[in-house]
C-alpha cells in the first residue's frame, strides 16, 4: 500500500492552482471517507472499490481520508474514536487498497464545496474514472453533494458513481460508527459492537502504577493509560478482555470504572485495571493492546472486602469458561 499524505500548506497550494503535486499515476477508483472505525459497512466500500478498479481495467484503488477527524475541526466536542490514526493505517494496510491519500482536514479544506473538491482532489489529483460511495454520501461544505448531484457532476467530469447499500448485522441494524459508538459508550455491548466492526473492539495503552490493593485480593492488576485520549472507552464495568503484549495474548478480566469498595464515594476519575490469568511477570511502563470482547456485570460498591472477594472469583470463573467457548468455537 502506497501512502500519500497532504498538509495544509499543500492542501492551499493545491487550491490555488497546483494540482500536480499529487497527480496519481492512471486512472482510479475512488472511495472517500474518515472510516473511523473500519467496520464492515467500510469494508464493503473498500471491496467494492478493488472490485471495480479490476473488472472497469483501471490501474489504481484509492481511499481519500483524513488525518484528523472532521469533528476536530468542526464540532463542539473532541470526537469518541473508534480506531486511533495509527490503528486505521494498519487497518488501511490489511484491507487490499492499493493507495491511500490522507490529507489534513483544515479550514480550507473544509469551506470547499462538493464540485470544487470532487474536481480538483479527485479527478485531477487522483485520476479519478468512478467513485464508490454509500447510500447516505454527503460531500461539500453544505453537504450537498449527494446521490443525485454528484451522479450529475459525473456526466460533465466524466467519472461513474456506484452506491453501495445500507449493510446491516444479523438483527437488521444498519452498521455505522455512531451505531457502534452507541453500542459501546451507553451500553457496553461488545458483542454487538463487535460484530458490526467485524474483529474485537481494542485500546492501546501504557501501563502505570496503581496503589497495589488488587494484589492484596490476590488479584493483581495492571493500571492502564490510553495512548490516545480521543478514543472511545466502553461504558463502566467489568469485561472479559484479552491482552496482546510481546506477541503474546493472555486471557483476562477488566474493571473500568471508580473503584467504589476500595475507594470511599468512588475516584473521581474512572479508570482502567485489567487482571491477566496465569500471568505473574510486571508490565509497568509497557505498551499492551485490550481487546473487549464481552462485559460481565457493572461495577458494583460491595459490603465489605470479603464480598469482593468472592465476586472476583465468580468473574473470573465466568471469563475462563467463556473464553474456553470462545477459543473452542
């Protein structure tokens, strides 16, 4: 996979008459969006996009993307990220795309409209010959590059338009990142959420320094940091989890949440311990990848010590043997 990134200095140079600078090589088929998440409505886009690059004989498959997500720019909040920029690149790499074209998404990228954009970044820039898109494509700083206006666009820059259909999962729900989003964030679905993106939902994180209580329950944890603070972490609770660190993948359990029993009235801060079965070696200070897969329970304030006790045993307990079935299956 090729990577050809653009910055803002570009991006205006490019505006201002210099298209050249990353004029692709032959003709393309063209697929745009942020993917953030590359779930399997994503996918989709990407397959259909490979798939018409070989059966219309053009020589290129292009995702145009961006560095930074719209809403940064945009929106009146940091966006709750699904894939971190690093985890959609290595994504990007896996999905079969033959380039991949991510520009900064700045001021002036966004007061373009949808002709002015399709014309100069993807016909001129990318040798754009048809362009893959979804049933609900909006382009343009008005959003008004739809269906309909970008197949009229297409007779005058001579580019085809094909529309992939709504995907959905096995209960009908259409697949999309705020669909996922929802899943995860108010409810801690996983399991749904999971399917939809197609693969477990992960974080990266460091591993810090806790206050050594889960040792005294004989249960040790690791206190964990997100590398990347915009991405989204599931609602509280205790999950069964799997832990990537040095090639290997352990088995665990996971509470994110305030810790209420050890700490009066709950910290004020949620956070991230994960207990690793069969696993005694330190990890401070190492980076680990969480993958979710289910969640257990919420977290609970119990009576007295003893009672946690005997609640992490029952969890532990119902994250081996679902992971035996997972494993096994």
């Amino acid at each position: 996979m090729q990577l050809i990134e653009l910055n803002r200095n570009q991006i205006n140079s490019a505006i201002n008459g210099d298209a050249d600078q990353l004029l692709v090589t032959g003709k393309s088929a063209v697929t745009v969006g942020n993917f953030d998440g590359m779930h399997k409505a994503h996918q989709a886009l990407i397959d259909a996009t490979i798939n018409s690059k070989n059966s219309l004989g053009l020589d290129n498959s292009i995702i145009f993307t961006f560095q930074n997500h719209p809403m940064v720019l945009l929106g009146d909040r940091d966006p709750d990220l699904l894939t971190s920029p690093e985890e959609r690149m290595d994504l990007f790499k896996e999905s079969g795309i033959d380039i991949v074209v991510s520009v900064e998404f700045c001021d002036e990228f966004a007061e373009l409209d949808y002709s002015r954009f399709i014309e100069l970044f993807l016909c001129k820039m990318c040798g754009m010959q048809h362009m893959v898109g979804g049933y609900d494509i909006h382009m343009g700083n008005d959003r008004s590059g739809d269906v309909e206006t970008i197949l009229e666009l297409g007779h005058s820059l001579n580019f085809t338009l094909e529309v992939i259909p709504a995907q959905t999962n096995n209960a009908g729900a259409v697949i999309s990142s705020s669909a996922i989003r929802r899943l995860i964030d108010k409810h801690g679905d996983l399991k749904s959420g999971n399917e939809m993106l197609g693969r477990p939902y992960s974080v990266m994180g460091k591993v810090g320094y806790g206050d050594g209580r889960g040792e005294s329950l004989g249960y040790p944890t690791a206190n964990i940091t997100l590398l990347d603070k915009l991405k989204l972490l599931p609602a509280p609770g205790v999950y069964a989890v799997k832990i990537v660190f040095a090639g290997e993948t352990y088995d665990g359990m996971l509470n994110y949440g305030s810790v209420p029993t050890i700490h009066e009235g709950g910290l004020e801060k949620p956070r991230v311990e994960v207990h690793l079965f069969d696993f005694s070696e330190s990890l401070r200070e190492e980076i680990v990848k969480i993958e979710w897969y289910d969640r257990v329970r919420d977290e609970q304030c119990f009576a007295s010590i003893d009672d946690l006790k005997l609640q992490l045993a029952a969890d532990e307990k119902s994250i081996r043997d679902y992971f035996t079935t997972v494993d096994e299956s």
